[in-house]
C-alpha cells in the first residue's frame, strides 16, 4: 500500500501529463460546458480511487470511461458548443460549432483531439481505446462531413 504523500504526487503527475487529452475528448463528445464538468468529476473519480486507477493499463482511458458514463447522466441528448458571434474578419470559421455538433460522437471526439489538441493518432487510439485506423477513419469521415456542411473544398 502506498503513502497518502506518494500517492498525491503519482496523481499530480497523471494529472499533468493528461487531463488536457482527457477534457478535451470529453468537450469534443458532450461539448463546451459538460465535457468540462465530465472531465472534473472523472478526474475527482481518479483522485478519491487513485490506488486502484494508478495500476490499470490505460488510466486515462478509463477515466475517459468514467467521464463519458457522468456525462451521460447529465446531458440532454444535444451536444452545445459555445457560439461565438463573428467579427469581420474572424479567425475560425463562425459556423464550426454548429457543423461539430452535427457530427457522431466517435467523428467529433477523433477530429476534436487530432485537430483541436494536436493529439497523434496512436495517443487517441489509445485515450477512447480503439485502434489507429479506426481513429484515423473517423477523423477522415469527420472532416469530409465538416467541409460538406460548411461548404468547403480542399484540405
């Protein structure tokens, strides 16, 4: 059995090197507001369990899990993403929100994390537990539906 000290200092670390990927999974799934309070309350999950948590395989991926399963509870069946009124000359495309909530789930969470956290696929594969090609197939699918819905060619 680890120390109380030991243990806060393994799950400090943890929550150093991971919790932007696993909010960032959780926002790109439930959106702005919800995928923020599921990653707080999976990561209070890892923090109250950390002695169990800490010697699984995929840690952040289950706690990807546990935030999904809070998330789920809570949500209303529409994904929200912040709307952000456009400038003249803004620097995103004002209608990605909209075309992101449009998505399905494993396409928003896959192009969220490769494309909005910069996340490699392997590091993705790995945090929703699938595989490589499957992540790269839904970000592919993804970002062919998001330049259909917004109206853009190219890459």
């Amino acid at each position: 059995m680890q120390s109380d000290v030991t243990l806060r200092a393994s799950f400090s670390e943890f929550v150093e090197d991971n919790e932007s990927e696993i909010r960032h999974a959780l926002v790109g799934h439930f959106g702005s507001d919800l995928g923020r309070d599921a990653a707080a309350q999976a990561l209070l999950y890892g923090l109250e369990n950390w002695e169990r948590v800490s010697g699984m395989d995929n840690p952040a991926g289950y706690l990807f899990r546990v935030g999904q399963r809070w998330g789920g509870r809570q949500r209303s069946r529409r994904v929200r993403f912040r709307i952000v009124e456009a400038t003249e000359d803004p620097w995103f495309e004002p209608g990605l929100a909209a075309a992101l909530e449009g998505l399905p789930v494993k396409q928003r969470v896959a192009v969220v994390l490769r494309h909005g956290s910069d996340m490699d696929y392997s590091e993705i594969a790995r945090l929703t537990n699938s595989t490589e090609s499957t992540v790269r197939k839904n970000v592919e699918r993804g970002l062919a539906r998001l330049r259909k819905s917004l109206e853009v060619d190219g890459e």
